[in-house]
C-alpha cells in the first residue's frame, strides 16, 4: 500500500478560507442559509468552515447541523458488517431555507442522494447546493456535482481519498492510498 500527499496543512488551510469567502459571496450575511454537515466525516469540514467564518470573517448568523445519513442510503443492508448511526443535530427547520450541504470527499453521489432524502425529515428547503473539500470526479454514479469545491482528483476506482483533520486524526491532510 502506497500514499501520496494531496494537501498538507497549509494548503487545507488555503482552500478553507477560499471556500468560506465563496459562500460569503453567494450568501451574504447567512440569515436565510443553513450548514449541514454530513455525518460521519463531513462533520468536521462543517465544523471548521461555520468556526472560520464566525470568527475570521464575523458572520454572525451562522446556523450549523449535522445530518446522519445511514438508513437512507440504498447500500445499508448489503454489507456484511452492522452499521452504526451517527446522530443527526440539526435544531432548526429548513423550510424555504437554502441549505449547503458540507461533505469531505465526494465519491459516488450516493451519500449525497441519501442526504436530499433524509433532510426532508426537517422541511423543504429553498434550495440545496453541496460543498465538498475533495471531488473525485471521474467516479459519480449519479448526476450530482459540488456548487463549491476544493480540489478535484482524479483517482481510478482502486485508489482511496482519505482526509484527515486535526480534531480527529492528528493533522490536517489529504492523501491518495492506492491498494
């Protein structure tokens, strides 16, 4: 097994801040806009975008969720292995809201898919745009692409994103495992 670095944690750090101006510029001062992270990873981009812009660019009205995902996937019971749930914290309703829904890496779209369903449990949004530090873009296997993304990858199906964050594994970085 081999990796190669994709992003140290100065270059995470860059694309952060970029991405937090991105959705300044299209959300203005956030009153009408809700984060939602996507559990189980996506969490802690979620997390770190709503702290950067709180506290770097004094947005004052940021709303914040994480939404679980895991039986509203259409893969949950084909593993072998039983899955456990994450929770889902999101204290507001997201009617005719606009919601950006925040993931670390996207892969398939299937996690993606699974979030529209799942947040219909809280309202009907306005609309829904996605946020995505990674895009493997040459993986989808349905049509959903990022609104905002940090750096696209082209990695060939055998091949692994993986992104680590210094509140869960020590650093920030992205590397490319090939198996």
């Amino acid at each position: 097994m081999s990796q190669k670095v994709l992003l140290n944690a100065k270059e995470v750090n860059i694309i952060l801040h970029r991405l937090a101006c991105q959705l300044i510029e299209n959300h203005n001062d956030f009153s009408n806009t809700v984060l939602i992270g996507i559990q189980p990873r996506g969490k802690y981009l979620a997390n770190r975008l709503a702290k950067m812009l709180t506290e770097d660019y004094k947005v004052k009205n940021i709303q914040l969720g994480h939404l679980d995902i895991t039986f509203f996937r259409d893969d949950f019971r084909r593993g072998e292995k039983t899955l456990e749930a994450n929770t889902t914290e999101i204290n507001f309703l997201v009617e005719n809201k606009n919601v950006v829904f925040i993931d670390d890496v996207l892969y398939t779209g299937r996690s993606i898919r699974s979030a529209l369903t799942a947040i219909q449990s809280f309202g009907r949004p306005n609309e829904i745009e996605l946020l995505t530090l990674i895009d493997r873009r040459f993986s989808r296997h349905l049509p959903i692409q990022p609104n905002y993304r940090g750096r696209q990858v082209d990695a060939i199906n055998k091949e692994k994103v993986k992104v680590n964050w210094a509140e869960n594994d020590g650093e920030d970085s992205v590397y490319l495992i090939n198996n």
